[in-house]
C-alpha cells in the first residue's frame, strides 16, 4: 500500500507542478499582451483625466486577470490536497477480513 500511496504522491506532485507552471506561463503571456495592448493606447492620452481614465482601465483589467489565475491555481491546490488525503487514508486504512 506504501508504495502505491508514493507513487500517487509522485503523480500528483507531478500533475500540480505541471498545472501551476501552465498557469504562470498563461499569465506571462496575459501580462505581455496586456502591456503591449495598453501601451499601444498611450497615443491616445490627450489630458490628464484621458490618462486617468487608461490608468484605471489597464488596473482594473490587470487585477480582474490576477483574480482568475488565482482562483484557477487555488483550484489546482486544493485538488493536489484532497487527492493527497485520499492517497494518504488509502494507504493507512486498516482491510478487515469480513
């Protein structure tokens, strides 16, 4: 049972590696294109209350991006958690002979 639970523990390492490095590769990319889209709107700022207006769009887009990807991996934790609970319970549960 020990060695089932290790490899369990080491496919779910492996999985919830691979998801979190999947979303902080998704956020590079958002975050670049998202800089890239807004500084291509700079031009447009003719007055303060115009920079104001793109300063508060870029931050409300920016943090609306940053509470999703944090939702996704706080997903992804608690999966990797439960799942290791029931690797854990499996392996340390005592089979009585009916």
């Amino acid at each position: 049972k020990q060695v089932e639970m290790g490899r369990a523990l080491f496919e779910i390492n492996q999985n919830t590696f691979q998801e979190m490095a999947r979303f902080q590769q998704d956020n590079l990319k958002k975050y670049f294109e998202l800089n890239s889209d807004f500084s291509k709107r700079i031009p447009e700022v003719t007055d303060v209350s115009s920079f104001v207006e793109l300063q508060r769009e870029y931050s409300t887009t920016l943090w609306t991006g940053i509470k999703d990807s944090t939702r996704g991996q706080v997903d992804v934790i608690k999966s990797a958690v439960e799942e290791t609970g029931e690797a854990v319970r499996k392996a340390f549960t005592v089979e009585t002979a009916d």
